[in-house]
C-alpha cells in the first residue's frame, strides 16, 4: 500500500519542511509514502471563497486514481489518540487497497465534490493550525503510528 499526503500550495517555512523531509524519510522504512504539493491558485483576489474551493476541488479531484481511498484533514472529522490511529491504518493496509490518500486543503476547506469523493474525514485537533503545520503534524503521526504497529519505543519518549 502506499500512502500518499495531498497538499495545496508549498511549505514556506524551511525548518518546517526539513522536519517534514525528517519524519517523510524515517516513513520509508515502513510504507512507501509521497508528498504531493499542488501549487498555489494564481490571482486567487478575484475569487470569492466558493469559487477558490472549486477550483483547488477540481485540481485535487485530478490528482486521484479511481480505486484511491481518499480521506480528508478537516475540522469536523473523527479524532483518534495515536494508538487508535495506528489501528485505523493497519485497518485500511489490511483491506488491500492499494493506495490511501490524505488530503489537507486550501484556506478554505474542501468543495462539495471533494466532500462527495471522499470515504472518511479525520482531524487532528479541535484547535486550528496552519496548513504548513498540519503537514508535519500529520506526518508526525503517520510515523508515530507505524512505530505504535511495530512496537518500536519512539511512541514512548
């Protein structure tokens, strides 16, 4: 399986993207993983919020395999401590899909083809964080999860 994390727009913040890069590695051991970074809408001024959503809805939808497992970083999504996580990816590796994938969106969410596409939403806080953040929360966690699975002390520290 693999796993890939969807992104909208690059991470600005260098010692963010050298932990990403850090937690993105270690995951190699345990599960082939990609970053894909969709790039920034250009004159995004001109759009209102419906229109910015459908059209960064529209490039994600692109990015997509039919049988992909899409789940969605969203505010209103289930939340799971990291043991309960470590089951719900060994759950989806279990269930020989051959690809899950992970999105985290614009500015302002998901559009409502996004929403209809996807097979679960997951949250990582009630609190909001940055874009740039969740990507190495999340990353964070994958690996922590993977560590969880294998029984390896990382989870402990």
């Amino acid at each position: 399986m693999t796993i890939k994390l969807l992104t909208i727009g690059k991470t600005d913040n260098k010692q963010l993207q050298m932990l990403i890069n850090d937690y993105t590695k270690r995951l190699s051991h345990y599960i082939n993983f990609e970053l894909d970074i969709i790039p920034d809408l250009k004159n995004t001024k001109s759009l209102n919020e419906i229109q910015q959503k459908q059209k960064e809805g529209e490039l994600i939808l692109k990015k997509l395999n039919p049988l992909d497992v899409l789940i969605l970083l969203d505010e209103n999504g289930k939340q799971y401590d990291s043991v309960a996580f470590s089951n719900y990816l060994q759950k989806h590796m279990n269930s020989g899909i051959k690809q899950l994938v992970f999105v985290v969106g614009g500015p302002y969410g998901f559009s409502q083809d996004v929403y209809n596409k996807a097979q679960g939403k997951l949250s990582l806080s009630k609190m909001t964080f940055s874009h740039q953040m969740i990507r190495l929360f999340f990353v964070e966690q994958l690996y922590r999860g993977f560590t969880i699975l294998r029984n390896e002390p990382y989870h402990h520290r």
